[in-house]
C-alpha cells in the first residue's frame, strides 16, 4: 500500500463522507498521565469508519460491472457502509451478516436498501455464502478488510489526523481484520514515521497477535466476545504485511475492560462507542500500551452501533463493577416493622433501595428470620463497605452477592 493510493482514495471519498472530529479529552489525559483526543469516526452517517472504504471499492468497480451489483460480508458496519453508498449510487447490493448480528445493524442494513441474508454463526461462515453469491450472480465482492482498495479508503482516516491534531505520538487503533489500521499505519508512517502505532484486540480473538506470531495469516480457534465489529478469526493476506510493517505494538483486552470503556465513554465523554471502537480506550485506561504517560494520544473511535440491549446489560455489569450497583442478602426478624427499620437504617446511610424481595423458607433460616435481598444504588464500593460495617454493628447478618 502506496501512500499515493490512500490520498487518490480520499480525493474519491472526500466530498461523500464526513471528516469526523478529532477533539481533545482532559478527563482522559489525566486517567494515564498524558494528553488524549478521539477521533470520532462513530459520527460517520452510517455509524461507522466502514463506509469509507465500502465507497472507495464501488467507485473503483467498472461501470459496465456496476449492473450485476456488489455482495458483500459483515456483522454489522461493513455492510452499512456497502448498502448506503450502493444505494446512492444505484448499485444493488447484496449483504450476508451472521445469523447472530446485531439486530440494530440487520434493520439499518436493510432500511439503506440492501438484501440482507443471514447466514452462518460467524464471519468466516458469511464470507463463504458471500463468495458463493458472487459466483452465482457476478457480483463484485466488497471484501470487509482484504481488499486494497478498500485498505486506502480507510487509510483517509490517517490523513485526517495528520492534519488535525500535529502533536500526535501514539496512535491507537482496534484490530479485527486489518483493513483499518493497515490503511491508517501506512497514511501516518508515509508522513510521520516517528508516530508510535498500537493495534487492540479482543483477547479472545486476538487474530493479528497470532498471525506476528507464527510469521503470517493463520486461522484460529472461534472465540466469544462483545466486540462483534472486531470478531475476526483471520486477519488478511493483504493487510498482513502493512500490520508488520507499520504497526509498532500489538496489545489485547479483556471482555471485562472493553465493557467498561463504553460506560466511561458515555458517563465522561457523552459518546456512545461500540465495544470494538471501545477497545482503543480499554487498552489506554489499562495500561496495555505502554509508555503513554506524558505522550500525546490518539483514540481511534471506530463506531457506534451498539445493541441498545447491550448497552443496557453493559451499564448495569458496569455499575455493578464500579460498586454503584450491588445485591445485598439481608436476615432480619420475622415480626412487624423489622423491615421498615432495615430499609430505615439504609436510607440513613444514603442508598437507593432500587428491587427488594422478601423471602421466607430458605434453607437455612430460623422459623423466626426473613432473608431480605435487595439491589441497591450507591455511591461505590466504599460506601457499600461503610453501609455492610454499619448494618452488620446493628446486628444484621449480611451476605454480599
């Protein structure tokens, strides 16, 4: 990938998708010890940096081609991006999304005017039906990341940032298949070769890791996570090579990490993030990056279609692991006002009774005592600790959940 490639790509692009901002964090910065900002592809019209390169491969595509339309794989983004930009341009396009995607990005895929099939329970499956529709139909195939043309249009992001924040010295990009921050490495080394490059995996499907690893493209074991928009069990032979070449360090995060970054990101940035544009933080805040502190940063925000069940299920995990939320198993006497004097006593510590469920017959109490299970709403784990350390002075016998 030639630079002269990813700045034709953007004279193609330039005036069909938005050049999204790229804003400084203070709040973030102080959390590692630096200066961060974030590049917010997640206001891209669709949602998503995909659309990027999804333009830059139909335009490509011949116009005596364009009539037997494109197909396209993707969980999600890619086929947004494909749909959109075919729709606009009067190509008819053909998605095949896992039977498991989001139902959010299913409904916007088609509402942009594609065919969407559902196909598989993961991308290697949807890329196979995709490859067989293509040779059904002669259809062009719009790779979600192998493809160069596809590589250079993401790759606009990269000239975007160098001329939007001049004092970037880390770089932070999530990995699935490559396409993006092979594209986005070869724009910024071409013109800043001193800027350190780092590429975040989900730690259960850490496709690139494995491929530096064993010298190339290998395929590995499925793996489970939230981060759908980087669920990729094989980085591509073409951008397997940039990601050598180009991307300095190769870092992954836990579920757990990446779950707790978009709840950071909404609570502190009032952005919402899908958990894959949300490892770039995960990696940041968790100090998987290394040498940050002092350092100017750069976050890629690579989109933000979230499930809003997700969403809801990742706040509560969230809240729950920051001690906001907790469940709180409580014995009280099996009498008249026993339990308003328990929920007394817990207002008077200052947390919100937000479920109670009152019990009797558990094994293991007395005839005369009630468990008493409660969710509560606190200020976080210290106030909890205070609240358990006063309850348990007043003689209630507690199990934290």
């Amino acid at each position: 990938m030639e630079l002269r490639q990813i700045e034709e790509a953007y004279r193609r692009v330039v005036d069909e998708v938005i050049q999204t901002p790229c804003t400084p964090s203070e709040v973030f910065g102080e959390l590692f010890g630096g200066r961060a900002w974030f590049k917010f592809e997640n206001l891209q019209r669709t949602g998503s940096f995909k659309e990027r390169g999804a333009l830059n491969r139909i335009l490509a595509i011949p116009e005596q081609d364009r009539s037997r339309g494109v197909v396209a794989a993707s969980a999600g983004n890619h086929a947004q991006g494909v749909a959109y930009h075919a729709s606009r341009l009067g190509v008819n396009a053909t998605i095949v999304m896992p039977e498991r995607s989001p139902l959010i990005k299913v409904t916007n895929t088609e509402s942009l005017g594609a065919t969407v099939v559902l196909h598989g329970s993961s991308y290697d499956e949807a890329i196979e039906e995709a490859l067989r529709i293509q040779g059904e139909h002669g259809a062009t195939l719009i790779h979600a990341f192998d493809d160069e043309h596809v590589i250079a249009g993401q790759g606009t992001i990269g000239l975007e940032l160098i001329e939007q924040c001049p004092e970037m010295e880390v770089l932070v990009v999530p990995v699935g298949g490559g396409g993006l921050i092979g594209g986005i490495a070869a724009a910024v080394k071409a013109i800043r070769p001193e800027v350190r490059i780092v590429g975040v995996e989900a730690e259960v499907l850490p496709a690139a890791s494995k491929a530096r690893d064993s010298g190339g493209p290998v395929t590995i074991p499925a793996g489970e996570t939230i981060a759908d928009g980087i669920a990729v069990r094989r980085i591509g032979a073409h951008t397997f090579p940039l990601i050598e070449r180009f991307v300095d360090d190769l870092v992954t995060v836990k579920e757990e990490e990446i779950a707790s970054a978009v709840l950071l990101l909404l609570e502190r940035e009032k952005t919402v993030a899908e958990p894959a544009a949300a490892v770039t933080l995960a990696a940041v805040v968790g100090d998987r990056t290394g040498r940050v502190a002092g350092h100017n940063v750069v976050m890629l925000l690579s989109g933000g279609n979230i499930d809003v069940n997700l969403l809801s299920r990742i706040i509560d995990r969230g809240l729950i692991n920051d001690g906001r939320l907790t469940f709180l198993e409580v014995r009280v006497q099996d009498r008249p006002g026993a339990l308003a004097a328990l929920t007394a006593r817990i207002a008077e510590k200052g947390a919100n009774i937000l479920r109670l469920d009152h019990r009797r017959g558990t094994e293991g109490l007395w005839l005369t005592e009630v468990e008493v299970e409660l969710l509560l709403e606190t200020r976080g784990r210290t106030h909890v600790d205070e609240l358990v350390s006063f309850l348990t002075a007043e003689g209630y016998t507690i199990h934290r959940g």
